[in-house]
C-alpha cells in the first residue's frame, strides 16, 4: 500500500510537470475566431489527459526501475504472476469510457464550429495554382485580399480551377479542402472573426512547385471599415485598359506563372512577347498576336511554346469575360522594353 502511495504521489507531480510544461510551449497561435474557442478548449483538455497517460506509465516504470530494483546478492526467481482480471476490466472499461467521452466532446465542438448564422457574409474563395481570388457577390466586388468584418460571420464558399488546396488560417483553428469540379464540389467554412488584425491564409494541401508561397493576406477590421473598402473597391475599377488588363491579371493568378520582368517562371514571361515569334512544341512558329493571345487563355493546350510544360490551368480562363481578355491583352502590349 505504501509503494501505492508513493507511486501515485510521483504520478501526480509528473502530471502537474506535464500540463505546466504543455502551458509553457505555446503550441497555439494567437486565436483569432469565435471556431477556435471551442477547438483551443478541447485541445487544452486532450493535453491534460495526454499529460496524466504520460505521467501514468512513466511514473509506474520508474518507481519500479529505482525501487524494485535486483539487491545484489539476491538470486531468487521474482513472483509469477498469472494474471490480473479486476486490472485488466478496469484498464479496459476506462479507457473506453474516456474516448467515448471524447468524441462527443468532439462532436459538440464540431456542431458550434459549424453553427450557420443565417446572416453571413458571403465570400467566393478561390483557389488556383497558385493564388487566391476572394469574391463579394453581395457587393460586385473582386479582391486578392480577404477583408472580414469583425464579429461577423463569413461563409467561405471554397473551390479551386485546377488541382485540390486547402484554405487556412492558423489563427481562425478552422481549415477545409478546397476542391476543383461543379457546383456540388463547393464546400463552404464558417469563420466569426474575433481579433482586429493582420493574417495570412496558406495553402495547406501540396499543389504543384509553387504551393508553398500560395498565400494570400486577410484583414480583419471593424464593420464601419470594411463598408468603406467595399465602396472603395467598387470605385477601383481603372479607366485605363492596360491597367485594368494588369487588374484581372492579378486576381486571376496569371502573375503567378507569367513574369513581367523578363524572368522565366513556369509559362513564359509577359515582357517583349507580344509581335514576337515563337516555335511551339509541333515546330511550327507562332506570331504572338491577339488572336494568338485569346486562344491560350481560352484554350491554353492548343498550342504550347516549346519548352514549357503542357498547360497546367485550362480552368482560369474560364472565368474571365471577353472584355477583359481585351484589357489583359492591352497589358501585355504595354510590356515591352
Ligand atoms: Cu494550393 Cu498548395
């Protein structure tokens, strides 16, 4: 009985060391969403449990190491045991009974995670290889930048033109695969930003040679702010073509594989190619004229320069309309040195 005392005195010490420990290391960012209250409080429990299994088995096997040690000069035969059924039903029963527990723990968590709030603010989220376009289509706006109001929930309506990203924001816990396809691929994620505050949406699902600088910025601000952005952004439209052409270039991920400085990324740079000639793949050779310009945007796998791979987002040009096919071409024209 003695040794049972002590045992379970080093146990809870070991547990207290745990948890303390846990506290210390911070493994959370700053949390920044209504969502991560309830993730970061069953997260905090978990720790505690995993903390007192920790100190469980440890603090057993080293009182038993230190104190139940060979005295030298003994050489009898330790105790044979056959068995313990009381132990065996008891490390059975209550270890299942605490991960039922558990799960609807977790299952009570989830359902506040996903709490619809009839009045959310809508966003279209989309991902490309590799940058997100954030749309408003309450408002008519288009933006590289995702602005929420604070203390109001906003419905992510996620999908991607090409290949599988994931949305996420570390600060707001909550994260969700964003998926190509129709309108039935859509997943939507709700997130009731709490913190005025600068973040960063990454992309949390290995994409292609660019997904780890597919980030985006999201800025939380008051609700009076984020009307004025709203108007700001309806009023942002440029008259100039070859400005507005630089526009949607930007918000549709072109800028991602085409440079404007010469550079060579994944498809061809935008500088000087406009009246240039270029051999494609077949060995014929291509002016790069407007027509020339249209075709790959709207079917990019037609004809493919030589030397760069088949295209890779046939699902881009899809989104854009004639007028600003114009306006992209207009932009590529002003690129020249
Ligand atoms: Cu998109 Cu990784």
């Amino acid at each position: 009985m003695r040794h049972f005392i002590f045992a379970a005195l080093l146990v809870a010490a070991l547990t207290v060391l745990g948890i303390l420990g846990l506290e210390q290391a911070r493994l959370l960012p700053e949390q920044a969403s209504l969502q991560a209250v309830g993730i970061d409080w069953l997260f905090s429990l978990h720790f505690k449990v995993i903390a007192f299994l920790f100190a469980l088995i440890v603090g057993f096997m080293l009182y038993s190491i230190f104190v139940f040690r060979r005295r030298e000069g003994d050489t009898t035969d330790g105790d044979h045991i056959e068995g313990n059924t009381s132990l065996e039903v008891l490390w059975t029963v209550v270890p299942l009974g605490v991960v039922l527990y558990f799960s609807f723990l977790g299952a009570q968590v989830l359902g506040d995670v996903e709490r619809i709030d009839p009045l959310a603010l809508e966003v279209d989220v989309i991902g490309s290889q590799w940058a997100w376009r954030f749309e408003y289509p309450d408002y008519d706006v288009v933006s590289t930048t995702l602005v929420l109001p604070v203390d109001q929930q906003a419905v992510l309506r996620l999908s991607s033109t090409d290949v599988i990203h994931s949305f996420w924001v570390p600060e707001f816990r909550v994260k969700q695969d964003v998926l190509p396809g129709d309108e039935n691929m859509i997943r939507d994620l709700r997130v009731t930003p709490t913190e005025v505050g600068e973040y960063t949406v990454r992309c949390a699902e290995l994409c292609g040679t660019q997904h780890a600088y597919m980030t985006a910025p999201v800025v939380v601000v008051q609700e009076d702010e984020f009307q004025t952005w709203l108007e700001e952004q309806a009023a942002a439209i440029p008259e100039d073509p070859v400005e507005r052409g630089r526009l949607w270039a930007e918000q549709n991920a072109c800028l991602t594989c085409h440079s404007i400085d010469g550079s060579k990324l994944v498809g061809p740079t935008w500088l000087n190619v406009y009246g240039s000639q270029e051999i494609m793949e077949d060995g014929s050779t291509v002016i790069v004229d407007d027509a020339y310009i249209y075709e790959s945007i709207r079917e990019p796998a037609l004809r493919i320069v030589e030397g760069y791979p088949p295209a890779m987002v046939p699902g881009l040009g899809e989104n854009l309309s004639d007028e600003q096919i114009a306006d992209i071409i207009a932009f590529i024209k002003s690129l020249k040195e």
